[in-house]
C-alpha cells in the first residue's frame, strides 16, 4: 500500500487528537473528514456512504485511501457504478487487489473491470497469489534502472517513472534486459554518487530477496530482524516481481500478534474487528473452543469422582480443591505465555526446548515453594480462629503444601513444553492457551492432591 | 535507526535461511557472519566477543549495526577501550543514544565522550527524552530544505546533505530560518516536479506532527492509522526536532504486543528476551502476580469452607466443582483477551462499554447454555453405567447445568469489563490477564453453584 502512502506523505487534512494540537489552520472541511473518521465505525452503510458524500472530494479520497480494504470495497460498491471507476483507480494495484478480494465474489469481476489495462494486468497477477504470501502484499510497481546508465541518467529516468506512475521509492532495483534482479542501490546513495559513475559501480550486488511464494510471517521477520524498509520479491529464476515494504510489515506484525493473542485467550482468531464481526460469527469462534475445553475438563469430574470416599471421610480436603488446581493453570499460563511469545519473536526455537525445560524445572520448584509456604501459613494461621481444619490441621497444612509445589511445578513444565510439542507436529504454538494448559494441569492437580493426602493422611483423616 | 538501514538496505550479506536460497554466490566470510548469527544467543559473553573476532571487518560493522541495543552496548564494552570510538561512531545518533542507554550508568560518561562534538550534542539531547516519548525514538537527523529554493536547487542540495550525513530520506521536509515546519515533500513528488519550480509550489503545508513528549504508542497509531512512512516530531512552537520512521514503530508495535500479551498472561512484562532475563528477576516478576492471584484465590477456601455442610451431605456436589469454575475461567478469559487487544488496537474505546456489555451478556447467555445443555446431557448419559449421582441424578444435573449458564455469563461480563474499569482507574487494561479473570470468578462460581444446589436439592439431598 506504499504508494497512496507515498503520494500523500506527512501531510495530511487535520485527523484525530493529535493533528488538532500539532496543525495551526484546521479547515471546515478537515474538520468533517476528521468527524466522519471518528464516527465511522459506529456508522451504519447508508449512514457512511450519506457522510462521505458531504466531504470534499479531495478530503474523500484522502479518507478513503486510508480506511481498510474491507471498508473501501464495501463503501465502493454502496457508490452507483458509474462512479466505481474513479475510486478503484485512486488505488496502486496491490491495494486495488485487496480491495478486490475484499468483495464478495460476484462483484469482483466487475472490479476489476474497471482497472485500466496495464493495471488490471498487475491485479490479476496478484490476486493469484495467496493473500498472505510474499506475492500476496508486495507492489509490483517499483523504481528500476539498468546497470550501464550513467547515474546522472537514472535519476533523470527515475523522474520520468515516478511522474507517470505511484511508485514506492525507497530503493533503485537494477534489473537487466530479462528482468533478472542484479543489483540494488538506496535513493540516498544515488543522488549521493558522482553524476557521472555508472549506476554499475555504485550498486549494491548481494542481494538478499525473498521468493514469491513465502509466507508474509517470513518476510515481516527478514525486514524486522534487518531493520529494513524494502525487500524485493523475485521467482525462481530471480526475475523481480515486485517489492514489500516495512509499512505493509507493521499491518502483518499487528495481524499476526492479534491472531496470537486471540489464540492464547482461548478462542479461534476472529480476523474481523471485534465490534464489527457478526454476533454469530463469533459465537462459533469462541463456542467450538469453550466446549472442547469443557469436554476435556469433565475429567475433572471424573477424577473426583475416583476419590469421592476420600472426600466424604474429610471434607476438610474438598475445601482447597479450587485454590490448588487454580494454581497449577496460573503457573502454566504464565510459563505457556512467555514461551508461545519468545517463539513468535524468534527468541526461543524448537531445539531450546531442553533448555527451556531446566529453567522451567526450576522456576516451578521455586514458585511452587512459595505458593506452598503462604498456603502453609494460611491454614496454620486460620486454625486457632476458626477451627475448620479440625485437630489434624498440620497434616492438612502439609498436604496442601506439598501439593502446590507439586501442582505448580508441574503446571509451569506443561506450560512451558506444550507450544513446542504443538509445534513439533505442527500445529501454531499459540493454541496452546492459558484454558487450554488449565484443563490439562487441573486433572493433575486433583491426582496430586489426593494422592499425597492418601499418603500423609493414612489413618488420620483417611 | 534508519540511517544504518539506509545505507546497508536491501543488501545484505547471506544471513539465515531465506538468502541462502536466494541470493548466488556466498562467500566464506559471509557463513562466517551468518553462523555468529545463528549462534549468536547460546554464547557467552566471551565467546561473543571471540568469535566476531573471527569476522572480516566489513560483515563485522554490518553484523554489529544489526544487533539489539543491549547486546551492541554490551559487545562494545567488552572490546578493549581504544577500540570503543571507531565502533561508537558507527551508528547514527538514535542508535547511539539506545546503546548508551542500555550500558550500565558508570560507562555512559565514557561512550559519550567517543563521539564527535555535533553527535554528541544530539545524543546528549535525545538522553533528555524518556525512551518511550517520540523524542526518545525519533532521528534528529533529517533532510530539510527551503521553500525559496528551486526544485534542482533542491534536489542538488539533499546530495549535498546525503554525501556527508546518513539521513533517512523519506520526506523532505521544509524549514524556514528559524527552523519552524512550514511544509513537506516527499521525494517521489520533487523529483517528478519540473526542476525550475519552487519548492513552496510543490510542497503541502498541511503537515500533521508528533509533539516531541507524545508516547511512543501515540506516535505508532498515527503511523499505522495513516500508513505513513514517517511523521515528523516538533515543539511546542512548532520548530522541527526530527522523524520517526515506520521501521522504529515496526519495534514500537513489536514491544508493545509482547508487553500486553505477558501481562495477560498474567505475568509483569519482562522487558528482555526469556533465554537472556537473568532466572532471578523473571521469578520476581511471575511470582508476584502469582503470590497476589494466590492470596486471591484463597478466598474461594474461604467461600468452600462456608459451605462445608452441604458438601458433607452431598459429596456428589464437590465433583463438580473444578468443571464449574474453570468453565468460569475460561469463558472470561475469553471475553477479556478480545477486548484488551481490542482497545490496543484502538477498535474499542472507553466509551464503547455499554455495546461490549450488551454483546456480551448475550454471548454469555448463549454459551452458557450450550455448556450447561452438554453438562446436563454428560450427567444424564453417564448415570445408568456409573451410578455415581444416585438417586437424584436429574436434580444435580440440573443444578449443574443452571450453574454452568450463570457462570459462564459472569465470568464473560467480568472479563469483558474489567479492562473497561481498570484502563478507567489508569491502570493498563492488558492487567485484566485471564489468571486474574478465573480468580474473580471462581468465588463467584461457587457461591452461584452452591445457592442454586441449596435451592433446588432442599428437602432431597439437602
């Protein structure tokens, strides 16, 4: 999307809080843009549509430029269609191939019907590709010049590209007469050179670029772990297709932590905003996940019900049931948090996992000592005020105790093993939620307690 | 940080996995630099230093320019001091500021005096910002022009400014004499302009700006929301301070996702990478939320132990109770995730509470009875092979399924608005981690499953 980006830079009508402060002379107009901005997602069709029309055309498009595809389709197509070609065409083409995809099906063809014909060939180039592939967000468009001009030349050539067409133009790709990518060189370092040298001399020969069919997740990790602002794109013969650049990485790195997060807490990720995805839709999303996690923690009851003569000999016992299984789900949500994390970051990879495990081991011992000892101190504290441990509260303080060690420890090791076996057959580590390492940790929990409670308490309590 | 990705852009060395397929002809130094890379978190401080050693000096500056400010400041002083200058001078003035902010406070001093007087002076000024303001962040070197100059004028000026400073180059930006933002350009828009125009003809004045103190999440949405390439930072006279570029907020948006997801993992944010956090301060951080959501939790032994009679009567009662509350839990972990990362990416506001509370008192409802309806029909089912229910099997599946209902629509209204409250009382929404949603709600799935058994089994079990 570099390019509306590029031809409406750091300068923009009043939008939002920040600009109302930083920008002397807000206009009437800016002013709508920026009502109708703030109003917008609480707007229904008709409402949008109706404000947008009282915007100023050049505001509009500004607006409309900046709003996300799912939008600009649906707001195109509540436009008449004798109007559709002016605002597909505001758009460069891998924008315009978003917005195509983001129409139903039966009006894509209509879409891109209206392109004019070089770009509905770059459109249709790029709708084939998956939407999240490399192929999939990079522009096709982009500054090239050959390697025996003189850099005088390329820049003149470079002015006359950039007049005719948006460009993204953070680097100069050298291309040969076949299209194959030789050489790169930054805009800083061109305008930089002597006018004379030849734009051979002055280019940049290793390139790394990514290949057409990789996984945008890939390349946001090139571009972040560089700090780069462009990456080419070339196919198997390293022919150049086009380039991605690092403000279509921020929309990927915010997309995939999303994803993520959603993930973690439990649910499928919605891919729509929360307030704008049908009540139904979500419903499925969370639903599928909320029962599979019940089905499993009716092991629970089973367990339980495996030591239900326990219970009704010393219900003293069923009174900490909640305080420890909870305890062990909180360990290993935040033992499964900070792994699923650092393996999104790249931080911690599949052969750490050995690592990883010791200093879980640790941690779990531990936390595990701590949340015993406060137990420990709870029940022994409580005793004399209220008595509801009954004459054998030691034991029970014990069981309890040992029990969160045991609980935690085993919860944090879970926690902190299962994103690597997920990913290890995999699955996306980041299923691996906090409900999710609750469940499995709760039936361990209530094994733990009532096995160490069988032991300690043999012929006191049991 | 943009400077050294400028001049070292989309060329690179052969690092990692994607340019070995891509680019050609590796050379022996660059595996070299690549294998430091892959090893580069496994070894010791030592080892680090002894094995960039190993790496020609070129692929070395490239290599260090790459690492994370903790690790350059930290390979830098572990070379002996003469070598500290060539080594400091290397990295532009926001880099350098980072670095120097990531050594210990004795040391500062010293890699400060290693630059060169004009440096030093924008070093010692971005210190003065916080690390999360837009002056902590931002490049206070930018390319500027005046309005009075002619497009070739221009143009012929910034290869001046280019040759002897790296600069990020996306926008030019327009100051008068007194260093005030009058206006912008961006690069693409001069060249393409006829080179006798002025640069006031070709420029917008209209220029939304960062104030220098705005935080640094403040400037990412503003980045993002336009999907600019860079935003430039002023004061409060609006006299022009320097950029922020989007590959700053890729690092930005990158933080604050890991930041919000370990909170709501219910864990303090780390700050540093899991393998390289010392073990200690990371037990400090997972075991205070732990200690406190234990501490928390104690109350559901509290609220048990008030019901110590019932469950004495009915055993059978005490087997569902880890089912009930986690399903508590987990549908409130739910609900909070969706709406804290829905409020970090600004798609829910403060405002919006009244809709979220609706929406989700209706998902509750909904989920709830398809958890009771299963739990109900788990009860029933199970009871001819098991007999474990006895003789009023229907009534407590009954209880159970009621139960379920309520607390599911609990545990989703309280996840969904404790961020509400807490970003309300100025605390951070992502705190509302799903650990601390379950223990909320555990209390409350207690005393919901016990009123309901003492209700319905009155006369019969109890």
């Amino acid at each position: 999307m570099t390019p509306s980006g590029e031809s409406s830079p750091a300068v923009e009508p009043v939008t939002g809080e920040s600009s109302a402060a930083t920008a002397p002379h807000p206009s009437i107009e800016a002013v709508h843009a920026s009502d109708l901005r703030s109003a917008w997602r609480v707007l229904s069709r008709g409402e949008r549509l109706e404000a947008f029309r009282l915007v100023p055309r050049r505001r509009a498009e500004s607006f409309f430029l900046r709003l996300s595809s799912a939008d600009k389709s649906d707001l195109l197509l509540s436009f008449p269609s004798e109007e559709h070609r002016s605002w597909v065409r505001l758009l460069a083409p891998d924008d315009a191939a978003d917005v195509i995809q983001a129409a139903p099906h039966k009006r894509r063809a209509h879409l891109i019907g209206q392109l004019d014909t070089a770009t509905r060939n770059e459109v249709q180039g790029l709708l084939a590709y998956a939407e999240d592939e490399a192929g999939g967000i990079m522009n096709p468009r982009y500054p090239r010049v050959r390697p025996d001009m003189k850099v005088d030349e390329a820049i003149a050539y470079l002015r006359k590209q950039t007049r005719t067409r948006s460009l993204s133009i953070h680097y100069i790709y050298v291309l040969d007469s076949e299209q194959h990518l030789k050489g790169v060189v930054s805009f800083r370092e061109l305008i930089a050179a002597s006018s004379r040298s030849f734009v051979r001399d002055v280019m940049k020969t290793e390139v790394v670029a990514a290949d057409e069919e990789m996984d945008q997740e890939a390349i946001a990790k090139i571009i972040t772990s560089h700090r780069w602002v462009a990456v080419p794109v070339v196919d198997a013969d390293r022919r150049m297709k086009g380039v991605v650049t690092v403000d279509d990485i921020v929309d990927v790195v915010q997309e995939e932590a999303t994803e993520d997060i959603q993930k973690m807490g439990g649910t499928a990720a919605l891919d729509e905003p929360y307030l704008e995805i049908g009540i139904w839709k979500m419903m499925r999303k969370r639903g599928v996940w909320l029962a599979a996690l019940f089905v499993g923690e009716m092991l629970t009851a089973s367990a339980m019900g495996f030591f239900e003569k326990e219970i009704a000999q010393a219900v003293v016992l069923a009174l900490f049931i909640p305080l420890i299984i909870s305890s062990g789900g909180n360990s290993g949500s935040q033992a499964t948090t900070l792994i699923i994390r650092a393996m999104a970051l790249g931080e911690v990879r599949l052969r750490d996992w050995w690592r990883v495990a010791r200093r879980e081991l640790g941690a779990g011992l531990v936390l595990g000592s701590i949340l015993g000892v406060i137990g420990f101190m709870r029940i022994v504290i409580w005793q004399p005020f209220t008595h509801l441990y009954g004459e054998h509260f030691l034991l029970v303080a014990l069981v309890v105790a040992l029990s969160l060690l045991g609980v935690v420890t085993w919860g944090t090791l879970t926690g902190s093993l299962l994103p690597f076996a997920l990913r290890r057959l995999g699955f996306d580590p980041a299923s691996a939620s906090a409900p999710f390492v609750a469940t499995l940790v709760d039936v361990a929990g209530i094994l733990i307690y009532f096995s160490l409670a069988a032991i300690l308490l043999a012929g006191k309590l049991l």
